[in-house]
C-alpha cells in the first residue's frame, strides 16, 4: 500500500488571485529580501488586502536556511499568531516556512527529529501556502525540508507527510524575474528530480507520468527559457514542469544523484540544482553498470532518443543530458562548478563520502553503492571520466 499526496495547486496565468479569496484573519509571509525588491511581496500584498487579511512580513531568510533563523521566525509567528503562513520565494523559503510552521504548531520540537512517521498535529493554528518564484525545487508541492548545520557544513533532508503544503499557487509571472544562471540552476534540479523519481527503488504508475511529462518538458523549454526569459511560453512550460517533478518525485522519492549533491553542495556553498545535475549522469552511468534492470531507456524512448537496447538507452539518456547542460551552460564536471584543486578535493573526500552514505535518499537508489563506490563515483565527476563499474 501507498500514498499519493498532493497539495490543492492553482496554476496558470493570474493564479495569483486565488489569494483574494481566502477567509481568515491574518497571514504570515515567510520570504527574502529579493522578492521584496523585485515587488512579488506587493503582489502578494495587494491580493491579501482584497481578502481583507491583516498580514506581516518576515523577509530574513537566507539562500541556505539555519536553525536560527528558523527560530527567529517562529518567535514571531507566535507573536502574530496567523491562520495562513505563506512561503514565498524559491525552495529555500519554502522549506524555512514549513519548518517554522511544525515550531509554531510545537514550539518544543526538535526539528533534527522531523522524520516520516513524526506526529505533529499541525494545522491546528494555521494552513501553508506555497509560491514559488523560480522553476525546480518543487517545494511548493512536496512533505520534505532541507536545514543547513552551518556546524557540521552539511545539508538536514527532513520531512513528513503532515507538513505538505495545503495550497500550491504556480504563477508563470512570477519566474520571468528569473537571472539566466538561476534559471539553468533550478531547471537541472527539476530535470535530476523527475529522472530520479521515475527511477527510484519507490517509483510508481501516479508517479511516471508526472516525471516523464516533466522531464520532456525541461529538455523542450528549458534551453528557450534560459536564453530568452520573456518568453511566457517557455517559462509556463518550465515552471509547470518544476511542480510536476515535484509531485512525481516527493510522491517516489529522490536517489543518488541527490545523495552526493547534498553532500558536495553543503560542503562547497554549491547552488542545489547545480550540484545535483552534475553528478546526475554519473550516477545513471553507475546505475547501469549493475546488475538490477533499470528504467532509464524508457525515458529515452519518450524522448525519441535512440534505445534499441536497455544499455543504448541509457548512453543516449547520458548524451543528452550533457548536451542540455552544455546548452544552458551547467558544469560536467566538478573544477568547473568551482576552482578546487585536487589536494583540496582529496582531503575533503572522506567528508563527502560520508555525508552521502548517511543521506537517506542513497536507499532509494536503484543500485545502492559502497564508500569505495561513492569515491570512486567523485573521483570520475572531479577528472570528467565516464563511469565503467
């Protein structure tokens, strides 16, 4: 038995509005400086005075959301005590919404110890709403959260099935503030999403369809939108594929390719979608190699991409997800996402390696590697070399 979660998601041009007609009292909007100055707050702002909502803002959050801030934000929830907390913003706003959501709900909660089978009774005080501003974390749609320990440099993936968001809004004007390199980001985030969801050892029929939609949707639009960020056709599509990569894989789970990410991302101060999809094919590259079937010449099939053989399908997957990346200027290899020189890729090895095998997402892989493996692994995305075990 399993379950399929989803948000109530209002998408499509103007979906905005929906905010006007929200009954309450007063909302809380979680978000950054940013959004402030690209004016998505008064945007926000305007729908909530039509509902006739007071509201207050709380615009702290950073790229990468600490405990601290975490707690700040939910002392001054508790000081407002809202019915509605709205998370505005990319994934690292609307993560620090939902986890200041449970400690406004359970101001006592260790969030360290958020995990699926947590009882935390929320909704009580209030219900979350999520909007996102950029096109890939599908946070808007999804029950985890990611933490930064700025004390340990590693990424916290947390999450239950009680802090799904009640309401997703997927506005398509709101991405089109989005700069080039945010939009390749984010893009190659939702791409590792739904390849990873569609893949994942908890894959399932409600699940494929969003991913492989997703994924084509990404390789069609995401090149156009990257190039041309006006072009309201292209950031519709895109954007409609990061929550659809969300719904597919928050409702399978990610792999890999997000296992070493987070590893490398927190270690390095990497951008998440970057330092996902660059290990992406690598680890389908891996994945191949052993000796369960996999899935990833289906994708190919829906792409059109040469398959007459499970292995073929899976090398044309890998071609073309280089190709997109060069398309849109995403590194392939790891001294081109930052200038680290192999001594100081060497010593930071065994920290990486450990921090992937504690992720819980490596049990989701279809092939499930060791330490020797994951460095292996590293050491093929540091020197660019195709993976051969």
């Amino acid at each position: 038995m399993w379950y399929f979660r989803s948000p109530e998601i209002v998408f499509g041009e103007d979906a905005l509005d929906h905010l006007a007609t929200l009954s309450g009292q007063r909302a809380f909007i979680v978000t950054d400086p940013l959004m402030a100055d690209l004016g998505f707050v008064t945007l926000v702002s305007q729908q909530l005075q039509q509902a006739e909502l007071s509201f207050t803002i709380f615009d702290q959050i950073e790229p990468e959301p600490t405990l601290p801030t975490i707690l700040n934000g939910a002392s001054q929830l508790m000081d407002f005590q809202p019915d509605w907390i709205i998370g505005l913003g990319g994934g690292s706003v609307m993560d620090a919404a939902k986890a200041m959501w449970i400690l406004y709900e359970n101001p006592s909660f260790d969030l360290t110890n958020v995990h699926p089978f947590a009882e935390l009774t929320l909704r009580k005080k209030a219900k979350l709403i999520t909007i996102p501003t950029t096109s890939g974390t599908g946070s808007e749609c999804t029950w985890a959260f990611v933490l930064t320990d700025p004390t340990e440099n590693r990424k916290l993936g947390l999450g239950t099935p009680e802090i799904l968001p009640d309401i997703a809004i997927v506005d398509p004007i709101l991405p089109q503030q989005m700069p080039q390199q945010l939009t390749a980001d984010t893009g190659f985030d939702a791409l590792t999403q739904a390849i990873e969801g569609y893949t994942a050892a908890l894959h399932n029929d409600f699940t494929d369809g969003l991913c492989l939609k997703a994924i084509q949707l990404l390789f069609d639009y995401l090149p156009l939108a990257v190039q041309d960020g006006h072009n309201r056709t292209a950031r519709e599509k895109v954007h409609n594929a990061a929550t659809l990569a969300g719904l597919g894989f928050g409702n399978s789970m990610a792999a890999l390719a997000h296992a070493m990410g987070h590893s490398f991302g927190a270690l390095f101060k990497v951008p998440h979608g970057r330092a996902v999809g660059l290990f992406l094919p690598y680890t389908i590259q891996y994945t191949t190699c052993g000796p369960a079937p996999t899935r990833y010449h289906d994708i190919s099939r829906w792409l059109g991409l040469p398959t007459q053989t499970p292995t073929q399908g899976s090398e044309s997957l890998v071609a073309a997800i280089r190709q997109l990346a060069d398309a849109v200027k995403q590194p392939l290899t790891i001294p081109t996402a930052l200038p680290l020189s192999r001594s100081d890729f060497e010593a930071a090895l065994p920290q990486l390696v450990a921090h992937t095998e504690a992720d819980s997402v490596i049990a989701m892989s279809s092939r499930i590697p060791t330490a020797i493996d994951i460095a292996r692994l590293f050491h093929c995305a540091y020197q660019g070399a195709d993976v051969g075990f």
